[in-house]
C-alpha cells in the first residue's frame, strides 16, 4: 500500500485542458520527463525525439492555468500503434499536480485516440517498484501480464501490463 493512502487531503480543484503536442513543446516536454524520472530512466531528447517520431506516435498535452496566467504544461502521454495494438510510451504528470485526475484525463484521450483509431488492445511497461503507477494503471483496468527482468537501466525489472478495449475480448497474458 502506498505509505500515503488513508491520510490524503482533498485535493483543490484543478482547471485542467488538453491538446495535442506541437514541436515548439518538445523542451517542455523533455524538461516534465526529467523532473518525474530517475535521472537513469529519463528519456534523453534523442530518445524522446525518437518516440514523438514512431509510427503511429500520438502525444497529449495537459495544462494549467492560474491566476490567469498564461497555460503551462503539467503532463503529457506519448502513445503508438500498429494495426490492433497500441503502446503507452510514457505518461508523466508533474509531481505538484498529481492526483487531480491530469493522468486520467491524459489516459481516457490516449485510449480514446487509439481506439479511433482501430486499437483493440493496449500494452505498456512500469517498474516493478512505481507502486503509484501501478495503482494508477490497475485503476484503469491494466492487467499484469508479465515481468521483464533488467528492463531499465540499471538492471531494475518492469511489470508488463496490457488492457482490452471495449469490445475485444480477452488480454493476452502470455510469458513476457
Ligand atoms: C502515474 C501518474 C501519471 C498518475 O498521474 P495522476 O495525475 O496523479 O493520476 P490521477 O490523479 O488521475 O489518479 C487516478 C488514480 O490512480 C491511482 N493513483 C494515482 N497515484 C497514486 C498513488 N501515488 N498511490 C496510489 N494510487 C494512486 C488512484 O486510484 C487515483 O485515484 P484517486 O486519486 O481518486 O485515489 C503520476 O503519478 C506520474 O506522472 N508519475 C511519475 C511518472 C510515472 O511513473 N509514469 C508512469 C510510468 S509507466
């Protein structure tokens, strides 16, 4: 369990929006991945480069504002597909503006896309010590489905965890 459940403040409501990224947000992108990573896993702007480059490669935007101020980015989702399947990349949401549904909403867009798309199932892989976004993913329905041992740098294992669309029929759960 987390070592917070049970004690958490009602959080302020956040006025959240969303859209879809455009390149003059990649530093902001890669300055949000640095900041809610270990250094180890964070994605370099090569790699995230990379990843805004794939095939099928979607990213969702997430911002504030407040006071009036100009929106800022808290959050984004870089998705991908291929035929039926869709692929999480990453899911990142500033620490300061966690549980307040951001990552939610960012999901529910994501899945919507995908499934816009003609995806009919969605993988992704989380360390297998990220107890905060397991509990995130299995809230939305994720599954484990797997463990790949050393899949981050510095040997650290991941939990493969896939969902079903609505409509399809049962997640794949074989050996990862
Ligand atoms: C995982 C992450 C994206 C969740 O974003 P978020 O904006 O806090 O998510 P939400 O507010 O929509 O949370 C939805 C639900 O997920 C679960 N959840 C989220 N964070 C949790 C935590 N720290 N502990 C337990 N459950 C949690 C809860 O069920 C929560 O609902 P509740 O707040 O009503 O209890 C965010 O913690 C994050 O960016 N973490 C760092 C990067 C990361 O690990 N990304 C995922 C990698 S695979």
């Amino acid at each position: 369990m987390n070592q917070h459940a049970g004690a958490r403040p009602a959080p302020v409501p956040l006025s959240i929006s969303l859209r879809s990224y455009a390149p003059p947000d990649f530093n902001n992108l890669y300055a949000i991945d640095q900041m809610c990573y270990d250094p180890r896993i964070a994605y370099s702007r090569t790699e995230l480069r990379q990843y805004l480059g794939f095939p099928g490669a979607d990213c969702v935007v997430a911002e504030t504002s407040r006071n009036n101020s100009a929106p800022a980015m808290i959050g984004f989702c870089i998705t991908a597909h291929e035929d039926h399947w869709g692929y999480i990349i990453t899911m990142d949401v500033l620490s300061d503006y966690r549980r307040h549904g951001c990552g939610s909403m960012l999901l529910l867009e994501a899945e919507k896309r995908l499934t816009a798309a003609g995806v009919r199932q969605i993988g992704l892989e989380t360390a297998t010590n990220n107890s905060a976004a397991i509990a995130f993913w299995q809230k939305h329905g994720y599954r484990k489905s797997g463990v790949r041992r050393n899949y981050y740098p510095g040997g650290r294992d991941a939990y493969s965890m896939a969902k079903r669309l609505a409509g399809s029929e049962k997640v794949n759960t074989g050996p990862a």
